[in-house]
C-alpha cells in the first residue's frame, strides 16, 4: 500500500475565497439521509456514501471537521466549497449538491463516483489498457484546462482524488479534493508547502512559486503510475522520496514501460521536468500524439519543438493570454476539435469506443 502522507502543511491562509452561494442547512442529517458505508477518510475528513429519503437520490457526504488541531478551519471549508462553486460547469469536477452544518463538521453533499479512485488502478496487478488509461488522462486534461482557465490550481492531484463514474464498464473522470486549491492571480505570488510527498512537485519543495504548471507534474505522476504500476518518486523513506523529486530521478526503462508504447514515454518525460515553464500546459499536452493513438482515424501529429507560447502559462499568476494565436493553435487543430467535442460527450468505457 502506498503512502498517503502529507507534507506539514504552512498554508496561509491569505489566498482562501470566502465568499459561498451555496445555503448551509441545519437540519438534522438522519432527517434527510440514509447514511451508508464509508467511501473513503482524509486527515480532517471522512466520506460515507448516502441516500437522500425523500428522492432516492445518492450522494457522497463528506464530512469535514470544523476545528483541527484546536484550530477553527471553517474558513478553509467554506474556501473548498467556493472552488466547488467555481467549478459547478467543468464536466469533469465532482458536482456539489448541498451543503450542510452540525455541531463539528461541514457536511458537503457531492455526486457520487461509483467507480473509486483511479488509485485502485494503479496498484493492481491488471493496469488499464492502454487505450483506456489515455481516454482517462484527455477527461483529466480536459477537467484541468477548465480550472486553468478560470486561474483555479488544484496543488493536489493524485490518484486517490481522481474518480470513476462506473467501474464496468468503465466510466469517466471526476476530480476531487478541492481543499488545497488555490485561485492565481489576486494576491501576488502564491508559495505554500503542501501536498503528499511522493506527488509533490519540485517546486513546492523548494518554496518556489506556484503556478498551473505545478498541477502538470502530477498529471506526468498520475500517467506514470497508472501505465507502469509504480510510484516514479516513492523511496524508502521521507527523505529518499524528497531527494528523488527534487533530483527528477525517473526510471524510464523499457522495462518498467513494457506494456505501452513509446509514445507514453515521450508523454511522461515532457512533463516530468524540474521547471515549471519547461512544462507543457494542458492544452498542449491535448496534442500530444499519445493521447491519440487509439482513435480510429486520427493521425498522430508530429511532436514539434517548443516554443515559449507553447509552455505553461503562469508565473505571473496570471489567466491564459488571450493570443488568438494561441487560440487558433488550440483550437483549430484537428486533436483540439476532437477536444472540444469530447467536452461534450459521455465516453463509454467500452474497450471499442474509447475516444
Ligand atoms: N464524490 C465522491 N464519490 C465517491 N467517493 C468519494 C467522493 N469524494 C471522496 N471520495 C472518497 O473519499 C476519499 C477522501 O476524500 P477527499 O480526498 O475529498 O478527502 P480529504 O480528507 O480531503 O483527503 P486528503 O486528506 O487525502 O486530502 C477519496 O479519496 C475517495 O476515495
């Protein structure tokens, strides 16, 4: 079982948006739900699956606690909720429903994902095929793009905090986890220590600024573990794992990519990069050929040298330039039209329809 420890976190709390739409009710839970099984717990939260009475209606609730460590952390709960918000419209963020308060937590009532963490995938001794797991990685980059757009950063993706809808056939992706997001932009620059080691990115270990491209590296993690199993970062110990990141030290041998092509390195390695601005943004890594692969009738197109366009936006901490360039680059290419229509579709999981 792989480590789900957290770094210490120091995050301040400067950059929380406080300001929520959602109603808080009070009534009694058990009044309105079914509680069932548990679906998962973090550090200050656990997850139970419920029914709604009155509906029938399924939902996962997550309860938060409203002081940790002594500390009053509404504020950081009433943050998660806003992103929540934020996101209502990104097809691949878990939806919330509502949001309810009792005496110790906030209970925020999300969609449920029935399908588990893509975690699962990850550590099983069956991986995804190929063509599936490049499916889930376009919703990924997809869901991602949409947050970048809107200057929201996730700080925490992993395979624990992205879901499945179904498990079979499979389903699509839901992201989760909106805790240690942060909006770019407002308040200058935005430097925190968070996250859980072995999906930390560089620089945040270094205390570095944070921009979208932090959120690039976990996708190369994310890749990483589910096409080869492993943990690319994972050591004996805290410390090793720290020194392997911060080294970008990778095994990238045959071996360890023996059920994917080639292409899934290239991928992997465009994204593994210790500067941030050398990281391709998710709209670039739409294009990547890889992710293509198992389309019928698509052509890979030729991975072309970089341009400083074609990096990360950031860094500035602000929203993607409106370049009509860009947009013509994006959009007007024959992988961002599947993009697009993508956006706008229900895959399958059928092993026959994966794009
Ligand atoms: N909408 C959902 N549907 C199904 N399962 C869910 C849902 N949301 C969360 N879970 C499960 O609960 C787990 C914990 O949820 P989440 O990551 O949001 O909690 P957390 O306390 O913020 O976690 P962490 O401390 O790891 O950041 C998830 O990894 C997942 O397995």
């Amino acid at each position: 079982m792989m480590a789900r420890r957290r770094l210490d976190s120091r995050s301040g709390s400067s950059a929380l948006l406080s300001e929520i739409h959602t109603r808080i009710h009070t009534d009694p839970l058990d009044a309105v739900f079914d509680m069932s099984n548990e679906l998962g717990r973090g550090k200050f939260a656990v997850v139970k699956r419920c029914a709604e009475k009155a509906t029938g209606k399924v939902f996962a609730a997550k309860f938060i606690k409203k002081r940790r460590r002594g500390r009053d952390c509404r504020a950081e709960v009433i943050h998660e909720i806003a992103v929540l918000e934020a996101a209502k419209n990104n097809p691949r963020v878990v939806n919330l429903h509502s949001v309810y308060e009792t005496d110790h937590d906030l209970v925020l009532m999300l969609e449920y994902a029935a399908g588990g963490e893509i975690f699962d995938h990850c550590v099983s001794e069956e991986l995804l095929p190929e063509g599936q797991i490049t499916r889930l990685i376009r919703q990924m980059l997809e869901g991602i793009h949409l947050l970048h757009q809107s200057s929201v950063v996730h700080l925490d993706l992993k395979p624990q905090n992205i879901l499945l809808t179904s498990l079979s056939p499979l389903g699509d992706i839901k992201i989760v986890d909106f805790g240690l997001a942060r909006r770019l932009g407002s308040a200058g620059e935005l430097r925190e220590i968070l996250g859980t080691p072995e999906y930390v990115a560089p620089e945040i270990l270094n205390y570095e600024p944070i921009t979208t491209a932090t959120d690039l590296w976990s996708v190369g993690v994310i890749t990483y573990m589910l096409v080869t199993g492993e943990s690319p970062f994972a050591g004996e110990d805290k410390q090793e794992t720290f020194l392997n990141v911060s080294q970008v030290n990778v095994d990238y041998s045959r071996e360890a990519f023996s059920r994917v092509s080639e292409l899934a390195v290239d991928f992997v390695q465009k994204l593994l990069v210790k500067a941030p601005e050398d990281r391709p943004s998710a709209a670039d890594c739409m294009t990547h050929p890889w992710l293509w692969l198992h389309c019928p009738g698509s052509d890979p197109i030729p991975v072309t040298p970089r341009t400083p366009r074609e990096r990360s936006f950031g860094g500035k901490w602000s929203a993607p330039p409106e370049d009509p360039e860009d947009k013509e680059n994006i959009l007007d290419s024959p992988h961002a039209k599947r993009f697009r229509f993508e956006e706008g579709m229900s895959a399958t999981g059928d092993g026959d329809h994966l794009c």
